[in-house]
C-alpha cells in the first residue's frame, strides 16, 4: 500500500464510550467516593446504636451493599439521605435478632430445656501477673487493675445511656463532630442533638466522679 494511504481500522468500542457509558462510570466513581467518606462515620453511629464493634461493621457493610444494589442509579444528591435510612433500617434489623434471641434465652433459662444435669460452673483460670515495683512505690498490677477499672466504669456508664445520648456523645466528643453535622447524620434537628449531649454529659459526670476522683492509686 502507498504511503499515505488512508488505513481503515476497527476501533473497539470500549475505547470510545457511549454518553450513557460514561455517565455510568461516573456515577460509579462518585458512589464510591460517597461511600468511602461516609464508612468511618456511619460506623460510629452504628457502634453507638448497637454497642457491638463487630455487628457494627456488619451493618455499614449490609447498609453499602444494598445502595449500591437499589440505588447507585439515583441522583448523587439523594444518597446521603438513603444511605441514612439504609443505615437505621439495618440496625432496626439487628436489634429485631437480638429481641427475638433475648426471648429464646429466657424461655430456655425459665423452662430448663437443653441444661444438662452433669452442667458444672467452670472456674475461671487465674495467671500470674510479674509485680513488679515502680519508682513511686505503685507496683504494676495496680496500676493495670486501675486502668481495668476505669475502662469497665466508662463503658458501663456509656452503655447506660440512651441510644441517642450514646450516639450524640460519641459523635461529638469522639468524632468532633459539628452540631449541625451531628444532627444531620443522626436525622434529627439541632435542639435536640444539644439537649442529649448535655444530659449526656451530665449522666457521664454524675456517674464516674468516683472514678476520676480515685483514678490514681497512692503509695501506702
């Protein structure tokens, strides 16, 4: 053939996509952006919800999977709102499992049923822990035991709260969280965000005053 000849090739048509293609592609990369930036947050709400780390992992993976599955077509600007919804329908979910799992319990504790006759308690095995002295006189396992102490008073006193107190405290003093941010991503108006992080705090106080006040052990 001559030089200069014109060649007639085939083009793929991958390499030059359609309008609709490429408006797919982006939508696809914009959910993904969308969901990489909500992860972190929707899982503190979660966790705050259910106060189970691995159930709330659970959830904001089941809460991404559906919007991708029911709504990845859907104008960008309504995902932050369905993905909240998706969110606290699927933690309606788990607290529904627990209900009904609560209930199993119970009935099998009040009627016997699967408690075998040879069933013992079994003694819990105890470790040596080094006791070894510090310089201001407070050996280790005092502080260690300390430490424990001040971790299980805390998540009692988390765990009593209500579920939005919890989620409010956690966003905004764990997250940082705006008031305005927080009552966004937790559905409700401002007013109402502030209130339960002030009678939030308020509980957290009143119940570990012991707790700070003889946090730190002293050297007999």
């Amino acid at each position: 053939m001559p030089p200069g000849a014109w060649v007639h090739t085939v083009i793929p048509e991958a390499a030059y996509p359609t309008p609709a293609v490429r408006s797919k592609q982006q939508n696809n990369q914009a959910l993904e952006t969308f969901l990489a930036a909500s992860e972190d947050q929707a899982f503190y709400v979660a966790y705050a919800a259910l106060w189970d780390r691995d159930a709330a992992l659970d959830v904001v993976q089941e809460s991404m999977t559906r919007l991708v599955e029911y709504y990845r077509d859907k104008p960008p600007g309504d995902w932050p709102a369905l993905f909240r919804t998706v969110l606290k329908s699927r933690i309606n979910d788990v607290r529904r499992r627990r209900l009904i799992e609560q209930g199993k319990h119970r009935l099998v504790s009040l009627t016997g049923l699967f408690r075998s006759q040879h069933d013992e308690p079994v003694d819990t095995m105890e470790y040596e822990i080094p006791d070894n002295p510090r310089d201001d006189g407070v050996t280790a396992p005092e502080v260690q035991c300390v430490a424990a102490e001040i971790r299980s008073r805390v998540a009692d006193a988390l765990q009593s709260l209500s579920e939005l107190q919890r989620q409010v405290f956690i966003l905004r003093e764990w997250r940082g969280m705006t008031i305005k941010e927080t009552a966004v991503t937790l559905d409700c108006s401002e007013n109402s965000v502030k209130q339960h992080h002030f009678r939030a705090m308020r509980a957290l106080r009143e119940q570990l005053a012991e707790v700070w006040e003889h946090a730190q052990p002293t050297a007999s």
